[in-house]
C-alpha cells in the first residue's frame, strides 16, 4: 500500500490543533477559573458562575461526554467501560486533590475518597454511557440520539444532585446546600433549606445546565460523526 503524500493538513490537524487545545485549556484554567490567578469573570456573582460553568462544567462534560458519545455511536457496554476509565480518573484525581488541599492545613477528619459527590462522578460516568447507549442501541436516527442522550444526562444530574446534596461530607454537602440558599449582602447563606428564585435559578444553572448542554451537544456531535462515517465498526 502507498504510503499517502505529506500535505498542509498533516500540519494542521498534527500540530495546530493540539496547540489551539493547550492553549484553550491554559486560557479556561488561568484566565477563566474563579480560583485561577487572573480570574477575569470574577469570584462572585453571575461571572463566578460562568466560570464554574466553563471550567469545572466544561471538565464534568467531558469526562461524561466521552461515554455518552461512545454508547450512542457503539453500545451501552462500550459507553459504560469508557465511563468506568473516565469517571474513575477523575474520581480518584479530584479527590487525591481534595485530601492533600485539607492535609496541607492539618486537616484530616475528611476522606474524599469516601465522598460521594466524588464517587458518584465515577457512577455517573459509567450509568450515563450504559443508559445511552440502551436506549439508543445503534440507531443513527439524530431524534432517537437526542432522546437517549438528554435522557441519560438529565437522570444522572438528578442522580448527582440528590447525592452531593444528601450524602456527600461535610464540605461538599456545605456547597450543594449554598447553591441554593438564600443569602445576605456579603453572600453569607442565612436560610440554608429556604429558596427563592434567585437562589433556585442559581443552584439549577450550576447544577443541570452543563447536563442539559451535554445532552443535546453529543448527540449533535455523534450524528455528524456518523456522516463521515467516524464510529466504531460494529462486528456481526
């Protein structure tokens, strides 16, 4: 077989993508991120949770979108061993962080690894795949892909929230109960279990509307995936 011509994309997709990738991730972590150095967004208020939302959201999207997109396109079994690698990555990632965050302050009272809003993102990952694929079960048709893949992000939202907010640890259950208290002029929470409807539309944003977006983007992505025939070869 003839080994193909070097052309002008061999550059392009070999080495201007994977640099517009670095710098995107460079710009999202220290530009962007409400705790990075230069936070331009900000740490309070709407442009605090933009930033939330397109850092720690946009990595939560990912690490649930690439086994959403491989049981939509493959099978649930395929989705759900992609969500094992990815969840489980990020699971023992983020809370290997959080102990040694609280351990360089002397604080050891918590296990992060036994903190199911950290553990359940490695559930999540596997479900969302598995479900997706289900209910998809290898059809190209984009309304039945949108289905499946809203369906599987909205209930392991669900899932996430009744989680972190019920049987997370102390700190994660502090912040999912913040994201929807009311709270005074300094952002203090003063009513933790009140609502309003500022407090409400702020904890669903943070909550499901990365998931939302995750369940309607893939899809999108997977179907023109399926037109230039990008998608595992199915064996019989």
């Amino acid at each position: 077989m003839e080994t193909p011509k070097f052309k002008l994309a061999d550059i392009f997709n070999g080495i201007i993508i994977p640099l517009i990738l670095v710098f995107l991730i460079y710009f999202l972590a220290i530009v962007v991120n409400p705790t990075g150095p230069q936070h331009v967004l900000g740490t309070k208020g709407t442009g605090a949770t933009l930033g939330i939302i397109f850092t720690q959201g946009f990595a939560q999207m990912i690490i649930l979108g690439i086994p959403l997109v491989l049981g939509l396109l493959w099978n649930k079994w395929a989705g759900g061993a992609a969500g094992f690698i990815t969840g489980g990555a990020y699971y023992l990632a983020s809370a290997g962080y959080s102990n040694g965050s609280y351990a360089a302050y002397n604080v050891f009272n918590y296990n992060f690894y036994g903190d199911m809003s950290m553990l359940g993102y490695l559930v999540m990952a596997v479900i969302i795949g598995y479900m997706a694929g289900a209910l998809n079960n290898g059809s190209s048709n984009f309304k039945r892909m949108l289905g499946a893949g809203l369906t599987a992000a909205i209930i392991t939202a669900l899932i996430q929230f009744y989680l972190n907010y019920n049987f997370s640890l102390t700190p994660g259950q502090s912040m999912a109960h913040g994201l929807w208290a009311i709270k005074d002029s300094a952002g203090n929470a003063i009513m933790p279990l009140q609502y309003d409807v500022g407090s409400v539309l702020y904890g669903f944003t943070l909550a499901f509307i990365p998931s939302i977006a995750l369940g309607v983007i893939v899809p999108i992505l997977a179907k023109v995936m399926t037109w230039y025939g990008i998608q595992p070869m199915r064996h019989q």
